[in-house]
C-alpha cells in the first residue's frame, strides 16, 4: 500500500506520524493509499522548519522571489495534466474538469508574479515642512492554510503563491481525502528555487488542525471548508490572537426569470449543478423558477439532467464523476429520500445508479428535486452532491427575498434578458460573489473571491487585492531630516502639521 507522507524542509518525510487514514478511487470504490496524520510533534517540527525559513525568505529580494514565482509558474502549467490526473483519481472528477481547476490555480500564480507592483507602497511629499510620510508592507511570518477536497490544487493555489511572494513560509494542511496533489505541487516548487521550509505539506486530520490553530509560531489561518468547521476555525484560531480568514459552506441559488432563454438557462443551470458531482462550493444547488414558465423549465432541465454522461473520471466520455466517498453518497441519497418524504416531487433520480464495470464505485446520477420548499431539508442544508431542488417565485423580489433569507451567501446567478432586472438583483442580494447569465461566477485572480453571512468568517475575501492585504501587515514612517542650519524647536503639544 502506498504511503502519502508529509514535505517538511527538503522532501517527503514520515516525520513521527504513525495513524493514517485510507484514500480511496471513488471510481473503483477500492483504496487506493493511506495517507500519514500529523500529531502536535509533527506540527512542531513543520512550524519551526517553516519560522527559519521565513527569517531568510522574507529578506529575499522583490526581484529573487518573483524569479521563483515565474519558474513556478511554468512548472505547473508544464504539469497541469499531471496533476488534473491526479486529482481525477482521488478526487473522482472527470480530468477535463480537473484541468480548469489546475487553470484557475494558475491564474492565481500568475497574480502573485506581479508582487513587486501589488506590494508599491505610498508616498507623501512634505506632509509638513521638511516632514514626508511613507508607508510599505510586510509579510506576517509562517501562515498556514486548510484546505478541503474539493479543489486540492485550486484551493491552496488561493492561498499559498500570494502568502509566498509577499515573503511568508506556508505551512498547507491539504485534505485528508485527496493529499497526492499537494506533494507534487511541494516538489514543483523546489524545482522553481524555492527554499527549503517555505512551502510545507503536513497531512492530517483534526488532530493537526488543532496543532496549528493552537501553536505560538502560526501569525495568520486561511481555512476553506464546511461552514461549522468555518466557523470553528474562526473563533479558535481569533481567541489565539491569529489573523483568520474562513471561507464555508453554500446554498447557490440561479433564479431564472421568464424572459431568459430556456435552452440557455436549462443547459446552464445542469452543467453548474452537476459538473463535479455538484461538489464545487459554488455549484448551483437551487433553482428559483420564476413566474408561469415554472414547468416548461423542469420539464428543460430535467431532459438534459437526464442526458449527463456519468462514469469515471478518467475516462474522457464522462462528463460527470463519482463523488468522493461511499460516506458522501449516502449522505446524498439520504437527503433525496428525506426530499421525497418532505412532499418534493422528483423528476430526476439519481439514487442506486450503477456505471457498468464500475459497480463498486461511489456513483450518484444527477437528480432534480421539483416542488421544493423552504422548510425542506434538501433546501435548508448544503447537500454538495449532483441534486437541483427547483423552487418558485412569482417575481424577481420574491426571489431575491428568499436568496436573503437564507443564510448562506456565497454565489448567486440569475438568468433573463432584462437589464433593469439584473441591475436590482445585483443590488438586492445579499452574497458576495454574482453572475448575470453566468452561473459559476468565481472571480478572476485580480479580484478576489469570498463569500456573505455564513459562507465567510473574518473580513478577508482570498486572492487579489483583499489576499495581499490578508497576507502582509502596513507600516506608515513619517521622516524628518532636519538641516543643521535650521533647528526645529521641540514642542509640548501633540504634533501637527505646519
Ligand atoms: P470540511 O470542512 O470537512 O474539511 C475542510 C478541512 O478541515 C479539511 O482539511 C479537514 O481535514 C479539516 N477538518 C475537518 N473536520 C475538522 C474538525 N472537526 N476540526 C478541524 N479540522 C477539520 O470540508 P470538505 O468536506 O473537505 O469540503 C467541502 C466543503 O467545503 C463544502 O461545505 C464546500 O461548500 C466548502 N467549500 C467552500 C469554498 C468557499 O470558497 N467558500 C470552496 C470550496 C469548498
């Protein structure tokens, strides 16, 4: 069997892990590896390797660093095939879908490669006479992020090229579900030059976690998850006096209203909903079907939900995977029996689907909830499988009234061709991240990406300009360089301009 271990310093390492965890092949339903569980002893040796390698990295030069940014930046897009496999087979999305994961990772390194420009400070001329004021920052010390299944490389590709190039040491706690990816991107960055004990992968579970949130030596916690895990983190890591950004759960609503194109918004809306096993935290897992054309829509989506090719993610026919464990396809079908117990009326049933020569594996059909409401379960909780529960509205408020009231807010899509109507949803949600006739409106690298109310915990939003900021801490001088012919006398009263 083989064994997933962590990168401390150089290499791979066993360090004193001896509990492991399987890692299965969703689409075989068979182990595939066991992966190490860090104790506190390996969190230590992880955060001290990491506070040494900070000491010298965060005095390497602007031009130094982004030399490796840009080698790393090669690297992984030499590699992307690479790692989208790997992540197919311990994920279980199809590896196209893997490859636009790796693709967004990569745009992120390509942000961060313009670290000198993101880190230009101010500068204030003669504020007061012979007085100027400058401001710059700089890096916080060993961070640490953790990351969830979902996106193994994207995720931590959020994260670690920006806390790098701002001159951190990244300590990535991956997930325990899916680590492999995490070990080739560590190798890929010592290929680019990076040094020893900057880029950390130490693998775990809660036992890490707890390590990490605790030690001493951890300035700031970047966390994507599950919200009461978010949560969690947040309060944890903030009573230790951390820096903590906490990214959650999602219930990603498209409201489709009756002017938008039925075939565009039901093509759109099954890809958004059971593209990667609706495992994306901005999947779409609610429709809100607006107006008379209700059934014209579920009647649309439901062909075409119908017409989704599932099968393993390596093969290149698939256009949807497994989903992750035999414990999440459970939990899956759970909710769409407890959908169906609650008065929904299913029009799509995924439940007990069996791809041919893969019997065994962790399998889920895409499935479309029709007649939902509010106090359902399957609308009230995060399923993060390959269910639409479909809802209605009689207009764009009601709509937008029940996009507020639940307590997520994480991405929001509406599909119509009026203007005025876009414009007052765009203004009216209460969500951070927004598409007009785009139903996966995940940010470009510049911008940054984060979610409202239980889908975000702290103030940062990750990458772009909101990253930077998470990453670095300011300093403002004000200098005086008196000339010796021209004495300045000192004064009692706090200091003004003049
Ligand atoms: P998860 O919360 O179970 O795990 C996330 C990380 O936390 C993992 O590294 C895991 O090892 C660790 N963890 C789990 N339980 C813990 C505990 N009790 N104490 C300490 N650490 C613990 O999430 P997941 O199942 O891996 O990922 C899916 C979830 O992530 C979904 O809810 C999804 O919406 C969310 N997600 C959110 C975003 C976003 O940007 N908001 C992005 C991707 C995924």
């Amino acid at each position: 069997m083989r064994t997933i271990e962590h990168w401390i310093g150089g290499g791979a390492t066993r360090a004193g892990s001896t509990r492991t965890a399987p890692v299965w092949n969703p689409a075989t339903g068979e182990q595939q590896a066991e992966v190490l569980l860090a104790e506190p002893v390996d969190v230590d040796l992880a955060v001290s390797t990491a506070a040494k390698a900070f000491e010298s990295w965060s005095q390497t030069s602007l031009t130094k660093r982004t030399n490796v940014l840009f080698a790393f930046r090669e690297l992984v897009a030499r590699h992307a095939r690479e790692l989208a496999e790997i992540i197919a087979d311990e994920h279980g999305k199809v590896v196209s879908d893997a490859l636009g994961e790796v693709q967004r990772g990569l745009e992120v390194v390509e942000f961060a490669c313009g670290i000198p420009h993101l880190l230009k400070g101010d500068y204030s001329d003669q504020v007061s006479t012979g007085v100027d004021v400058f401001s710059f920052r700089e890096p916080l010390g060993v961070v640490a992020g953790i990351t969830p299944f979902n996106f193994p490389v994207m995720v931590p590709m959020w994260m670690h090229p920006v806390a790098i190039a701002c001159g951190n040491a990244f300590v990535l706690k991956p997930s325990e579900r899916d680590p492999s990816a995490s070990l080739l991107v560590a190798k890929l960055w010592a290929e680019a030059g990076l040094p020893e004990g900057v880029f950390t992968v130490l693998n775990g579970d809660k036992t890490a976690v707890d390590a990490l949130l605790d030690h001493p030596d951890v300035a700031a916690v970047s966390f994507v998850g599950s919200t009461p895990i978010a949560r969690y983190i947040h309060q944890r890591a903030s009573a230790n006096g951390k820096r903590v950004q906490a990214l959650g759960g999602a219930k990603n609503h498209a409201v489709v209203l009756p002017d938008a194109d039925l075939d565009f918004a039901s093509d759109h809306l099954v890809a958004a909903a059971m593209g990667s096993a609706g495992e994306r935290c901005m999947a779409i897992s609610a429709a809100v079907a607006v107006g008379t054309g209700a059934d014209q829509l579920v009647d649309a989506v439901a062909a075409k939900a119908k017409a989704v090719r599932v099968g393993p993610g390596r093969d290149e026919a698939s256009e949807m995977g497994p989903v992750v464990t035999a414990a999440a396809r459970d939990r899956i079908t759970g909710y769409v029996d407890s959908g169906e117990r609650q008065g929904a009326r299913v029009a799509v049933d995924g439940r007990g689907l069996v791809v041919p020569g893969h019997e065994d594996g962790f399998f889920v059909g895409p499935t479309v909830l029709d007649h939902v409401t509010p106090s359902m379960e399957v609308y009230r909780d995060e399923i993060f499988g390959p269910v639409l529960s479909v809802v209605r509205a009689d207009d764009v408020d009601e709509a937008i009234a029940l996009i507020n009231a639940n307590p997520y807010g994480n991405g929001t899509a509406i599909f119509t061709g009026s203007g005025e109507a876009a414009r007052r949803f765009q203004r009216g949600v209460k969500v951070g991240m927004i598409g007009i006739n785009v139903p996966i409106p995940v940010p470009m690298a510049y911008y940054s990406f984060g979610g409202w109310k239980d889908s975000l915990f702290g103030q940062s939003h990750v990458h772009g300009p909101e990253g930077i900021a998470f990453y670095t801490r300011a300093k403002v001088v004000t200098s005086r360089w008196p000339r010796v012919d021209h004495p300045i006398a000192a004064s009692y009263h706090f200091p003004t301009t003049t």
